[in-house]
C-alpha cells in the first residue's frame, strides 16, 4: 500500500508499494496538480520500494497529458529495485530522473 501526499506545489511524494490498489488514488491526485498545465510536476519516489504495471501506467498518462502543453514530469529519489524497473521497461529513456530533488531542480531541461 502506498502513501500519497502532495508536500510542496507541483510535487507528489510517493511511499510504499505503488501498484494496482494505488493506482485509482494515484490518478486522483495528480488531477487537480494538472488542471492548471504546469510545466513541471515532480514526483519523490525516494520512498518507493516497488511499482507495479499500474503504477507506471498512471506515470505514463501523467507525462502524456502534461506534453501537449510543454510540460514534463521529473522523476526523482528512485531505489535501485524501482530504476531496475524503468531500465528493463526501458522508461528510464522516456522520463526524465534524477537522484534527487536538488538535481531535479537545478537540471537544465527543469
């Protein structure tokens, strides 16, 4: 089960196990943070010990909704089991991750 909160603007922080029990929560809260278009969202999935199938979906249809309008997700703080899963899946090259916040912030493309 995983733990969703929103601790700053544009930021989701995400902890636990994110996979289909979450999902329909995840999408919830990620609504209201992309009513307004941002041009960046950040997730903090330093506390993310695993992320199923569903939980990359979510990821996924956030950043397609976000690309119309310039925006981006940035993706920071994953655990190497969760890095393991965007290698293999290959979404390592799809998102934009960092190490952590401070990186993400500071990054050129950011």
């Amino acid at each position: 089960m995983a733990t969703i909160s929103v601790p700053e603007p544009d930021t989701i922080a995400l902890a636990g196990e994110v996979d289909l029990n979450d999902s329909a929560e995840l999408k919830a809260r990620f609504a209201p943070l992309l009513e307004g278009n941002p041009s960046r969202l950040y997730v903090d999935m330093s506390g993310v010990s695993y992320i199923d199938s569903s939980g990359l979906a979510v990821l996924i249809e956030v950043m397609q909704r976000l690309s119309p309008h310039g925006g981006k997700l940035v993706l920071y703080g994953l655990q190497p089991t969760v890095q393991n899963v965007f290698h293999i899946s290959r979404l390592d090259q799809v998102f934009s991750i960092y190490p952590d916040r401070n990186a993400a912030l500071n990054a050129p493309d950011s």
